[in-house]
C-alpha cells in the first residue's frame, strides 16, 4: 500500500480536481490521507463528501498549523509500505503512483523515486521562468543528476517523490523540518545517501494560479532558500583544513556574504570584475580570483548568476559549489 499525504487550506476551487486524479489511480491500493491546515472555504465538505465514495479516504485535523505541521501529523497515521505526498491544488498522471512503485520495487530499500513534472496555468499563460525551472528539473531527472546541483535549488519537486517508509522514518520524515520544507527534506535525504531512481515520463502536473502558496507565502521567498544552503554547506561540506572562498559580489553573493558573517564564518571574497577588486563590502576586502590558483585546499561558493558563466575546471585543491 502507498500512503499520500495531502495537506490542504483553501485549495477551492481545484480540490476536487486534485482528489479525482488520486482516487482514479491505476495502482489502487492507497491510504490516501486529508489533513485540513485551519480551511476557512469549503474544502472540508469537498473532503468528506469523497470519503462517503471512497473508504481509502481518511480525514485528519492539523495537530499544529502551517504545512510542516500538517505533513507531520498526516505522516503520524501513516502505514503503508511506501509515502509520498501531494499538494490539494495539483493533479497526478493516473500513473503516478504506480511508475514510482515500480521503480521503487526494482531497487533496494535505500532509493527515492523521482519523475517528471509540468506546469500549467489555470487562466493566465505560464510565466517563461516557471517552464525553464521545469525544464531543469527534468533534464536532471532524465539523467538522474538531481542531486548534482543541490545547492542551486530545489532540485526534487515537492510532491513528485515516492520512498519506503521505513527509509522515510529512518531520516525522520517530516520532523524539526524548516521552511522551505521540501528543499530542507531534499537535503535530509541526500546526506543520508538515499540514492536515486527516476523516471521521464510526466506525473505530475503543477498548478499555477494567483494564489498559489509559493507565489504568496514569505516561506518560499529566494531570500529564505540561502539560510539553508548555508546551514548544509557549512555543516557537511566545509572541513576544518578548508579555505572557504565566496566567487561574486553582486546582489546574490552579498546576501550570501552577511549569513556567512552572521555565522562567523571566516572567508575570502573574490571577483573577476577588476572594478570591485580591491574595494571593501561589509568590512570585507574583495580579492581577484587568481586566488584561486594557490595550492591550499577550498571551498568555493559561486554566487554568480549569469548563465554564461561556468566554473573553471575542478582541481585538487578546489572544490566549487554553485549556489546559482
């Protein structure tokens, strides 16, 4: 049995275009799990009118609120062999289910199962951002590099990821989760060495509309994505013998610049503009980038966003992580 867990809040008027695509599955054995996060709409009639048709259905109350919460008191109750979850204002293939459990059977416990996505808008066509970022995605899930450029984004869609259970509670699941939730469950798995098994087909078809979660909420602002990257670089990636170097003093790389400063984060800050070498920011001395030529050990932080831009060839002494 596979469990999905659904938080929903407001999800009116696309609820029961999510629900349909769920209980319309081609694999049907599903603990499907409705956790209503304080709706103030009629959503809760819309869940339990469902339940009437479908025993799978169960109805839970948010223990807590927000999100996080309420993945949290949805993975409570849980019990199937496998788990994944869904947003109440998306839509499933009618294959979903059934592509990441097989992937998953074919593997040892140890993987997540991951497949492609789409967006779609509701009224209003699809802003060209959203498709590149799908694009993206995709093009790592063909090759099964979704990990490969973690600290760039979130590079393993929210709802579009099936594991073992037991493997999900062995990485605590949803527990002491922080905002982004899906890019800090992202991480948790991947320092956990769960490994990857992907699928190209499209599964999951994301909803855009005026009052998506990720359009509105602070949670999901890009100045809330770096506290995280930094957090997991510094913890798992930056050794005591490490010279940290951060690449770019635009307006990324100072952001990045005053969380390593409020971390106590020692380091040195380069850039290939001469205009900028040279000049202090934030009581920092921007240094040219043949700094990178020494033979001490590093690790360097890009926070160049131009698309024209690569990182130079790795060598023994550096180590590049692009958070752009």
């Amino acid at each position: 049995m596979v469990s999905i867990i659904i938080p929903y809040k407001n999800p009116i008027p696309y609820f029961e275009d999510c629900l349909n695509s769920i209980i319309n599955q081609s694999h049907n054995k599903l603990q499907i799990i409705l956790v209503n996060d304080h709706s103030s709409d009629d959503s809760e009639k819309t869940a339990f009118k469902f339940s009437k048709k479908d025993s799978r259905i169960e109805i839970v109350n948010n223990k807590g609120e927000g999100i996080i919460d309420a993945l949290n008191t949805g993975s409570e109750i849980a019990n199937g062999k496998y788990i994944t979850r869904m947003d109440a204002d998306d839509i499933m293939s009618e294959n979903k289910i059934e592509i990441l459990r097989s992937l998953l059977e074919k593997k040892k416990t140890n993987f997540i199962a991951v497949g492609s996505v789409k967006y779609f808008a509701s009224k209003k066509p699809m802003g060209n951002g959203y498709l590149k970022y799908a694009d993206w995605l995709n093009e790592l899930t063909l090759n099964e590099n979704n990990f490969t450029e973690i600290y760039k984004e979130c590079t393993i869609p929210s709802s579009c990821w099936m594991m073992y259970r037991s493997v999900f509670e062995s990485i605590k699941g949803f527990r002491k989760l922080c905002y982004p939730e899906d890019y800090d469950f992202l991480f948790r798995v991947y320092y956990n060495q769960i490994k990857l098994t992907t699928s190209p087909e499209t599964i999951h078809f994301w909803r855009d509309h005026p009052l998506r979660t990720s359009r509105n909420s602070t949670n999901y602002k890009f100045e809330k994505f770096v506290p995280l990257k930094i957090k997991n670089l510094i913890e798992k990636e930056l050794k005591s013998k490490d010279e940290l170097v951060l690449w770019g003093c635009g307006k990324k790389g100072k952001l990045v610049a005053k969380l390593l400063i409020k971390n106590n984060c020692s380091f040195s800050w380069i850039s290939n503009n001469e205009k900028k070498i040279g000049h202090q920011i934030y009581e920092q001395k921007i240094k040219s980038y043949e700094l990178l030529e020494s033979e001490n050990k590093k690790l360097i932080i890009c926070s160049i966003s131009s698309k024209n831009f690569k990182t130079p060839e790795n060598s023994k002494f550096n180590k590049f992580v692009s958070f752009y």
